[in-house]
C-alpha cells in the first residue's frame, strides 16, 4: 500500500507548512498564549485569503471541491505548528450544511458566511456522551445545555450539534447569536477560547437528513486524528533533538535503554495510529462506509496523545514543564483533542458492539453487514 500523498496534496501540505511557519514560531505561540485572544485570527484570515476554510466544501457552493485527503495533509501540518484556527470545524460544518440541508435557504446563507470567514462550528460533545444527546429537540425547538465549546462565544452565526428528538439523534444548526442562547466565555488549556451554552426554546435553523450524523461523526475524528498526528510528530521530533543533547554522566540521555525505548514505543504508536488513520480518510474519500474504522482511529489517537504527551514531558525534567519552553504547550494540544473527541474507551466498547452486531465478517471488505 502507498501512503504517500500525490503531488498536489503535497503541494496542500507545503503551502500549509509554509503559511504556519510564518506565524506560529515559538515566540508568536507564546504571543499568544498571553494575549487572551480566543484563536489567531490575524492566521485565520490568512487561512481563508488561501482557501484552506473550503477544502471539503462542493465547487458548487464556492468551495475547493477537494477530499478529506488534502485536508488531512493541512491538518497535519497545522498540528505541528500548533495552530490555533478553526480550519477543520469550519468546512466539516460548511460542507455537512451543502451536503444535507441543501433544501434551506438560511443554512446555504450560513455556508457562505463560512467561506467569507465567519465562523461556524462544530459540537463533538453530543455525539460521543455514552448517554446520547443531552440536548432535546421538540418539533424547532431546542433546550439544553453544552459545556466547553470550542469558540461558541465568538461563532455568530451557526453550531452544528446533535439533538435527541422522540429518541433519534439528529444533527441540528442553531444560531448562537439568538437571545435564547445563553453563553459563558472561557479559555481552553491549549489557548482556544471556550464557552458553556444553554438553550432555552431555541428555535433552530435547520434540522439536517438523517445521514448527516455519521458523516458529520466520522469527518470529525479523521480530522482530529489528523491534528493529533501532527502534534505528535513534532512533538517528538522535537523530543528525539533534545534526548540526542541533554547530558547526564556524560552521555546523552537519549542512550539510556529506557528513554530510547519510550521513544521507540511513541513512534510506533505514532506509525500504527498514521496507517490506521490513512484507511480511514481513504473510505471517506471513496465514499464507503467507516462506522468501526472511525471508533478505532479514534480510540488509537485517544491514547497516542496521552501516552507520548505524557513521556515526552517527562523526559524533559522541569524544562517540560516551564511554560517560557515550548514543550508543555504540546502536552496542553494532546490533552484539548483528547478530550474534544470523547475517551478512548467509549469508542473501542462503541467499536465492540458494533463487531458484536456483525460477527459474520470475513476476509472481504466492503461486505452488505459492513454498511
């Protein structure tokens, strides 16, 4: 198999790296992470004078038209450099709206608010809380309340987010600057602002086709997967650099058996999680069905980010944990997406139920059950 990307998406990930690199160096992070900003918008403009908003958003509606597989290639690179844009809650949102509410008008008004910049984002909270949906739809009405959600003080003009409606989950766009919508601002631990919302008889904008849920599922934890994936592979880069030059009784640390096998063990998990990941964005590209490779994908890049956060930190001694040195910042990163997306171990019993349901799995892919 070639996990290679092909000479345009590599051209993608260039373009990426270059335009991160001129804004995210350690010192502009820092910048940052003092400034109380809720994101980098002078980035985010940036981003969306280059087209990196609508990578998954139709040609029709005025997006690139592209797959998830050039996405995937920005992504990454937006997770080494560690920065702060909402790229993949916009268009995940955006294109979920093209695909699924095409019928509305207000929704399609939305769209292209979001390629002109403004935001538009994206609950994982609904989705992956093993009670179901905590928010209730009753007929255009939604009451209920999220915590922690990723630049929901500063998103105007829509929130993609799943309700529960007579026991069916579906996935609502409500517009968070009405005066229904309480909102309490905070500040993430990797410097992404936040906010706790509730809806009281919040009428909403558009209730999008049953099939939006998990497509709206399954584009979201490749994406987060995808940043995880770059956090990672700087972070440990990063790590391998500082290993090879930190001394103690005169040898570099990096030759002692155990930290050169705990980095041996976070570029595995690294590797493992990338191919895994690679099928996964492979199925969404092809259009077919990914509901068991999307719970592994996730439960995999859960305890990734952990496991390397937490080693490469410790190797650094207190230089790890001194927040004037940029390492802890990738601890923070690790940490934010693991949480976004749900525990690891709601997604492997979610991935357990679904191989209890379908037993008959053979050597065949793609096979009527896997559907």
């Amino acid at each position: 198999m070639d996990f290679q990307l092909s000479e345009d998406q590599r051209a993608f990930a260039d373009m990426a790296q270059s335009l991160f690199a001129d804004y995210c160096t350690d010192e502009k992070l820092r910048e940052h992470d003092t400034s109380g900003k809720p994101f980098m918008q002078d980035l985010w403009q940036q981003c969306v004078a280059a087209g990196l908003n609508s990578i998954l958003v139709p040609e029709s509606a005025g997006g690139l038209g592209l797959g998830m597989t050039e996405l995937l290639a920005v992504l990454e690179q937006q997770g080494r450099a560690l920065a702060q844009v909402p790229l993949w809650q916009q268009q995940v949102a955006a294109a979920a709206l093209v695909k699924f509410a095409e019928s509305s008008e207000p929704a399609q008004a939305v769209v292209q608010q979001a390629l002109q910049g403004e935001l538009v984002t994206v609950s994982l909270q609904t989705l992956f809380n093993t009670r179901g949906a905590n928010l209730q739809l009753e007929g255009e009405w939604l009451n209920g309340k999220l915590q922690g959600i990723a630049l929901g003080a500063q998103a105007k003009y829509g929130l993609l987010v799943a309700a529960n409606t007579k026991g069916v989950e579906q996935v609502v766009l409500v517009a968070l600057d009405d005066a229904t919508v309480s909102r309490v601002s905070g500040m993430r631990e990797d410097y992404c602002a936040v906010a706790d919302l509730s809806f009281a008889n919040t009428k909403v904008v558009a209730v999008l086709d049953a099939a939006a849920l998990a497509w709206v599922n399954e584009h979201a934890i490749a994406s987060l997967a995808a940043l995880q994936q770059g956090v990672i592979r700087e972070q440990l880069q990063r790590t391998v650099a500082y290993v090879s030059e930190r001394k103690q009784f005169d040898r570099p640390i990096g030759s002692f058996q155990l930290v050169a096998g705990q980095m041996a063990d976070g570029y595995i998990l690294m590797q493992a999680q990338r191919s895994t990941l690679a099928q996964l964005v492979w199925r969404l590209d092809a259009g077919l069905p990914c509901a068991p490779q999307a719970h592994a994908v996730r439960a995999q890049s859960n305890d990734m980010g952990l496991k390397v956060g937490r080693v490469a930190q410790h190797v650094h001694g207190g230089m790890g944990v001194d927040v004037t040195y940029p390492m802890h910042r990738f601890q923070f990163w690790c940490r934010a997406l693991a949480v976004e997306a749900g525990s690891g171990e709601h997604h492997l019993e979610a991935l357990g139920q679904w191989l209890a349901d379908n037993d008959n799995l053979g050597w065949k892919y793609d096979l009527p059950e896997d559907r």
